[in-house]
C-alpha cells in the first residue's frame, strides 16, 4: 500500500482529541464531544487543504488518522527508543531530497558570492556560550557533563564556534592572524537546544550561517545582505512576500548612553555587560509587551521615564527621526544610510526596512543587526544576523579586535514559506536512468554484466535483486523506482546476444513506449538506437 | 604570513618530547636528552616526507614547530574551550573542501546504484544499542542522560537508526510495511565513541552506508560490494591496493553447532545471545591472539578442544575446505560461492578474497559479512559490512522478519590511503570567476551593480570589500581569491560607461593577459570580448 502522509505529530495530536465513547452521554460528555467533534473537523479540513490531493477527502483523512490511532493504541508496549529522541527530526529520502534541494540553494547562492564553506564537531565546551546576558538560546543550552567531567553541549547556535576557529589561527599574544583577511565562511550546521515548555517545537534545526571577519565597515553587511536576498529572489520568494527589517545597536547605544547606560559598563551583581542586557531584554518587547520591558530594564538600574523614552525611540519610523532623537548625525547613524543607498545599487532596496525596534536576541552584536520576517506577519523570523565587533575579544583577549559580522538563515521557516507560496519544485524525478530485470537466476549474472556497462556510459542503475519471470513484476519495480528506461534480461534475446530495452517516455509515432533489441556489446548506443526507433 | 601546515597535534605531540635544557645535562638528562633528540628528528623526517614540498626543509619544519611551541607556551592561559572538545576535528575550508569532494563521490557512486539518501539526528536513546554482546562500539559510546532524564548518546554507528527508521513505518502487529521494499538507501552521518584509552585517536568520524531492506538473498550483497568496488576504481584504487575479504556467519554457525553453540541460544548470566558473542571474541583473533580468545570462549561455555578445532575452521583457505571441515555443502556454503561466481559477471572479482576468520565484531550480522582492506595491511579496515537479518526482529518483535544487509565505510582511513596513493586531486581551483575592485569608496556603488549583473549571468563574483586606489591591493586580493578575471572600477573607465576587464588565464599573442573594456550595460559580452581580444 501507498505510505500514509500522516505522522507520529499528527496521530498525537489527533488522539489528543480523546477517544470515542461508548454507551451514552451524561450532559458533561455531550459537551466534551461536541469539542472533540469540533476538533477533528477542524483538523480534517486543515489537512485537507495541506494535502491538497483530491485523493485525500476529509473523510478518507479521518478514517486514516483512526487507523494509525487504533494502531498506535495496539502497539502501545512499542519500545520508546523505536522514536528518535523527542523533538529530532527523521528525514526518510523523500523529506531528504527536499533538504538537499534547500541547502543546494544555499551553497549555490553562497559560492556564487565568494565564500567559502568550513564545519565544525556539533559538540562544544559550555563555557562557549556562558555570557551572563539572559538569552534565551544559552538558557536553552543541550548540555551534559561527559565521562570525563567536561561540560559540553550540542551546539545552540554556531557563532561562537567560528569565533573559536578564527581565534585558534591567531595568536592571542600579538594578535596575528594567520589566515589571510577578510575571510567569507559558510556553513550549514545542525544546532540544538533543549528546552521543555512548548510541546510540538522541535529541539534542533538546520541553520545557514554566513559570515565576514576583518572587514570594519558597512560593506560587509551589505554584501551578506545581498547574497541573502539573491536567495530569496532565487527561489521566487519576492519583496512582496518578504521584508528585512535593519536596525544599529550602534545606534541604540547612543539612546541608552542618554539615560546612562555606557559602553562596556558592567552589571554588578554579576559582572554581565548592562548594554547588552538591554538589548536581550528589549527584544522581547513584542512577546511580552512595553510594561513588562520597563520592568527588566528597570531590574539593571533603568528608571522608568528613562525606559519611556527608550520605548519612545524605538518607533522611530525613519533613521533621520531616530536621529534626531539622540540630539544629531553620529557615525553609527551614517552607516545605516550609507547601508541603504548602496542597496539601491545592489537591487536589494525592495527587501529592506528600517526598524528601530529591530534589536535581536543575541549579548554579543554591536552594530547593524537585521532580521527577516515574512510580509504577512504569520511566521516567526526567517533569518537574523549584525555586526559582532567584541566577540573575538571576548574569548580571546584585547588583542584580537577583530570585526566580524554573521546570519543565521534556519531551514524551518524558509519551508514552511515555500509551501504556502508554492515554490517547492516537484521532487517526484528519481533519476535513476535505467531499471535491469532478469528473468530467471540463471541470467543474473548477465544481468550484472549490462549494469556495469551501463554504469560504465554514466548512466544510474537499479539491478531488480530479484529476478521475476512475469513482465508485470518488471513493471511494477520500474515504476516504484521511476526508471526512465527498462532492460529485459531474457533467454531468447540474451540468446541472440542483444537485450530487449523499453524506453518508457519515448513514444513512437503510434504513441506506444519505444522498444529496442541492442547488441549486448555495443551498450553505449542504446540512445541512437531509441532515437532512430522514435523517427521511424 | 603564509598558514603554518602544523596543527594543534603536532605542536603537542612536539613539545611531548620534552623542553631545550638549560645549563649542564647530569648522566640521566643526557640519556633523556639524546631519546629526545632522536624522536625530534625521526618526526622531522617523517613530516619532510608527508609535506613533500621543498620550501619545508627539516631545518624549516624544526624551526616552526620550536616557534608554534613557544607561541603555545606563551599562550598556556588560553581557555580551554578555545580548542573543540577532545577527539573532534574542524573543517577550515582547505579540509571542507576535501571532505566534499568525498562525500559527493560517496553520493556519486551510491545515486549510480538507484539508493536513495537519508538521514537522521546524530543524537538516539542508548537502549537502542543495548546487545550485551561485549562489543567494543557498544562500551565506548558517548552516552549521557539529558535534562528529563533520557539516557540519551551519540550514535555510535547507523544501522540501529536505519532499523529504527524502517520499524516506524511498520506495523508492529501484523508485520506490514509501509514503504515499498526493497529499500535502496544511503546516508552519510557522523558518529561517535568515547575512549579514553589510547591517545591521538578521534572520537568522532563520517561514515558512508549502503544498505538494502528487504532482500533475503545474495544479490543484495552483491549489489553492495559492487558499489564499494566501483568507488574505489573511480577514485584510481585498484584491486592492487584494496581487497575485500568475505566470509559468511552463517558458515561459521555450522561450525560452532558441531561444538554445541547452536543458532538462538542465550547466555544464562546475562540473556545474550551466545553465537553473537562467539562472533565478538572471534573478531578479536587478530589483535589478541589464539590462547586470549580460547580463554574467552571458555566464559561461553566452549571448551578447549571445541576452541581449537573452531580456530582451525577459521584457517580454512577456501571456501571448499570450509565446507569440508563442516561435513559438506550447506546453503550457507553455497550462496558464498554464489556470491563469488556473480562476482566475476559484475566485473568485482578481482577485488574479492575468501577469508574464513573474518567474522566482523558487531553483534547482529547473521549471514555473509565483508571488510576491506589495503593490500600492504598497514591501515586498519577501510570498510565492513554483512548481512542482518535478525536486528529488526530484536527492535520490533516476531513479525519484523524483514532481510537487511548494508556497510558502513568511514572518512578516515580511506583519506590515509588516498593520501598515501598521491589519488587525491588538486583543490587549488577556488571557483571565483571575478574579483571586482572599486577604486574609490564613490565607486563602491557601481562596483556593486556591477556584481550584481555579473552574478545574474551565473558568474560567481567576490566584490572587495574594502576600495583600494593602488592596483596592486587589487591584484593581492584577486590572488588570494585565486580569482579567474579581475573588474577594475575605475573613475575614468565609468565615466565612459565602462570598467576594464583583465583575464588572468587568457593570454594575447605577447604572452600578456588580456585585458578588455567591457560596457557597463553589456556585462553578458564579456566572454566574446575577451575571446577577440585574446585572437588579435
């Protein structure tokens, strides 16, 4: 039978529902039912319309959804560790060519810009990502002691790491780098947290990292930017249907150094940089509202009219507004005008915003930071990324000033968008050019021999293991595979020293599969052969 | 400064043989002194070959690691986290770039044979490779327990996950699957071990599988080995240099039945299963020895004179003698010889060697099992695989009685060997097509416009970032990208519309590179001008 396009998740969230009942209602049960009838109707058309395949009716998706319950119900001593560990992902080949697909596209966009790829072991030291600033991916952290006392992690996010590898080509002592700047790094690593409040979100993700070390100026920004929404342009995804919205820490710092926050200050109770909290702090402005950051802000010495004004110049709605707001033009205001005018010459001014509200969760930017979103406002942020300037160091000590700015482009949201927008491509092509059927175990070894040569011209081979006498089951595999083109070992043609070849999209003139006898020794010419036999 | 070609481990294991003296040596120090003299010189040596390279004199080579040693020294505050955790390797770019060109060989070969790839979370539940057979993979895992108090680990090797992955879409009750079998699939997924033992090894690997499901007979094994051979000669690595050594459990299953081990039967201490756990300490032949392994068939409950005559089974030059020494032709027997017979059809025979004492130490192969391996047997095994037809059972129940067999073949040592072969190709193509080069920070406009066009031809583009007036800041740049062509944006050139184009690699008739004046509207003619130009 054809896979079920339903999962574990969706039989949870169906069962979740409760079961159905026996015998009759009391009045408490009248109502839960009702609600439980409300439920699955609402589910069903949501998968109806996911699906969308006129093969799967509500009523088909219902009654499939109470197989697998049924079935999951029945198979419920199923050993736990048959699941992979909650909140990881499986990718069976079909969800994986789609990976593929997505991170091709990400490397192709990122060479097409110069950089260069790197990885790194998803295993890192805690004390990486300890920076004392309340965010919430180090709160989230996937981490253990290992055998040997050390405490490590699955690697939150992959910044650090890069810092890590740049900083272990320098010597701390000089801060000499010995790798030649600037430096243009991708990389697609997993990244993991571990965190138990919401159910159904996942605890890792693929996430896109691009980023430029040794360049001071906004050009870098601009050009990580710009490979970002050739992406996006790529894909067809337009600026209609996504936005980025840039922001400056440099820029905000200038507004909380008016209400006494400086650069560098630290947060006596335990040492943490104060600006830094506060731009942890003000991110959250939209999850938990403008109250609730006056009191943070007020909880790293704040005052509340000096929190107003702050909250006051976050609706900047222009960069010359927030401008005057700090009382004139600072360097750090320029950057982000100069930012926009070179969009225009880039082609990517339709992408971008400003946003003064835009600060993103991270202790360590300290510059341009930016974020993607989608236009409808119905997804969480497609991509994050700024300027890092302090991070190296920060880990490696005073001589390695060494500017650095990143994004991290995740693989969850991206999907979910290309979905709605329909701009998956048809994953259906198998690529497999030819399937080569034996029909008796006698002739599997000849079987053998012609997909080696065939292997040999290039071409990808399915040899069925099994050898089937009835053509239909020849059929059957091709189909499975979706082969281009069979290969009949049989004993009459293998006889005559030729096998019996079906060219399955190729028609003749009378609309029939085109069907050539080739010499077993001349392999390489089936495609004349299949093109003489279509023209005649 | 050019990148030192020294790591981290060589400078350890240089500073390992002790620091310079100081003042005069008592008889003691001058025995350690001339030991550490002789190893220095011995490493010397043996990096002058590995590098190869002229400039690197052992004179040179002395000399840096003195100085990366020093360097360390002064650097001893260094955090620890600065390095990955212990075992772990970086990929910087140079390394990323071999490891590509790996995979996508591994990939290559695998997509030739119609597999499909998939992949799942490097992290699993121990209980999935809970065997109690005593094997090495099983005690070294890098196991932990998580926040909810999940024993949770790094998945040591694939197969149980691939086992898991098929068992998930199978319905534990009646059997059923549902995906359509044979599967055909392939992965290419880090796993990990934690040992503490020897020092210098790595605690983490790549390691490519093949597997096939659902196929209970030889041809699947086939198809296997014939894949593995097929990427050995595509890489150049013939049968001269790698051989396969096959041998079958099943076989030695008679073998051990005449002694009382029969098929099935548990160990009374623990419940596991008796033969896997002859298979186990069997593997283990070669780096322990005949009397060890005597000993340790002794804790199973076979005794002396059964251990012997099990070792000499194993000595067995043929597969006939085998037979033999079992009492004539079993169905084991004959599917090995059927194996090598369709050997010879596939054209794979040449790799291919019966050895009876092969036997694999994973608990689960039920059935003909392989490992390859470089003909001079100075590296470990570069490939192992067999057939297990009785692991989904074990995860599943009685009616998971689904056919496996698959391989896994890791990144390390078939490096080693490639390297040693002088097999792998040279990455010094960087792939850049242009380095575009403002004159001026006015100019960094155009120049990005100009980017933009050349990438929308498919040109990968690296702008500079940084606007140079000297030219030769341009020429340092565009080398260091090992860029193809160089775009000048030049204040002169624009104003007449244009920017002036240098290919690096195409000569005029002077032996000069040619060099063109390309319209800033007409950026898609740049081949044609650079063709003229190259003509006259």
């Amino acid at each position: 039978m054809s896979a079920s396009p339903f999962n574990s998740e969706h039989v949870g969230e169906w069962a979740s529902f409760g079961p159905k009942l026996k015998g009759k209602p009391t009045p408490e049960q009248r109502v839960a039912l009702a609600e439980r009838k409300e439920k699955r109707t609402a589910m069903k058309q949501r998968l109806f319309e996911e699906l969308n395949d006129p093969k799967w009716t509500e009523k088909k998706i219902e009654k499939e959804l109470d197989r697998l319950m049924e079935e999951q119900e029945k198979a419920a001593e199923r050993p736990e560790y048959l699941d992979g560990p909650s909140g990881t992902r499986d990718f069976y080949p079909p969800e994986m060519k789609v990976q593929r697909w997505l991170f091709d596209n990400f490397r192709k966009t990122a060479a097409s810009y110069g950089f260069e790829e790197y990885d790194a072991p998803v295993l890192e030291h805690v004390k990486l990502y300890e920076r004392k600033a309340g965010e919430e991916i180090v709160d989230q952290m996937y981490n253990f002691t290992d055998k040997e006392g050390k405490h490590v992690t699955l690697r939150p996010e992959m910044t650090p790491t890069l810092a890590r590898m740049v900083l272990n080509k320098t010597n701390l002592v000089t801060g000499e780098v010995r790798l030649t700047l600037p430096l243009k790094w991708f990389s697609i690593p997993q990244c993991w947290r571990f965190e138990t409040t919401q159910r159904g979100r996942k605890r890792e993700h693929y996430q896109w990292n691009m980023d430029i070390v040794g360049v001071n100026h906004v050009h870098a920004e601009l050009e990580l930017l710009a490979a970002a929404c050739q992406f996006f342009r790529g894909l067809g995804i337009g600026p209609d249907v996504v936005g980025i919205k840039v922001n400056s820490r440099a820029v905000l710092e200038a507004v909380l150094s008016k209400h006494g926050i400086t650069k560098g200050q630290k947060d006596k109770s335990d040492g943490g940089d104060v600006f830094a909290k506060a731009c942890v702090i003000i991110d959250k402005l939209d999850k938990i509202g403008g109250c609730a950051v006056t009191d943070l802000l007020g909880e790293i010495g704040v005052n509340a009219d000096s929190a107003a004004d702050i909250l006051k110049a976050l609706e900047a709605p222009t960069v010359d507004q927030l401008s005057e707001h700090i009382g004139g033009e600072t360097e750090a205001v320029g950057e982000v005008k100069r930012l926009f005018e070179l969009a225009k010459d880039y082609g990517i001014d339709d992408y971008l915003i400003f946003d003064a509200s835009v600060v993103r969760g991270l202790a360590y930017y300290t510059g341009i930071v930016w974020e993607a979103f989608d236009r409808r406002g119905e997804l969480r942020a497609i991509m994050g990324g700024g300027r890092y300037d302090r991070l190296l160091e920060l880990y490696g000590g005073a001589k390695c000033q060494i500017p650095c700015v990143g994004f991290g482009f995740g693989d969850c949201v991206i999907m979910e968008l290309l979905k709605e927008c329909g701009k998956l491509p048809d994953f259906q092509e198998s690529g497999v050019d030819y399937v080569v059927c034996a029909f008796s175990p006698e002739l599997y070894g000849a079987a053998c021999s012609i997909s080696s040569k065939l292997r040999a011209c290039g071409c990808t081979v399915d040899l069925m293991p099994t050898p089937k006498k009835r053509v239909a089951a020849s059929f059957t595999y091709a189909d499975q595979c979706g082969a281009r083109r069979m290969v009949f070992v049989a004993p009459d043609e293998i006889e005559k020293g030729v096998v019996r070849i079906k060219d399955l999209r190729t028609k003749d003139k009378n609309g029939e599969a085109v069907q050539v006898d080739c010499p077993l020794d001349e392999m390489h010419t089936v495609d004349d052969l299949v093109a003489n036999a279509a023209a005649n």
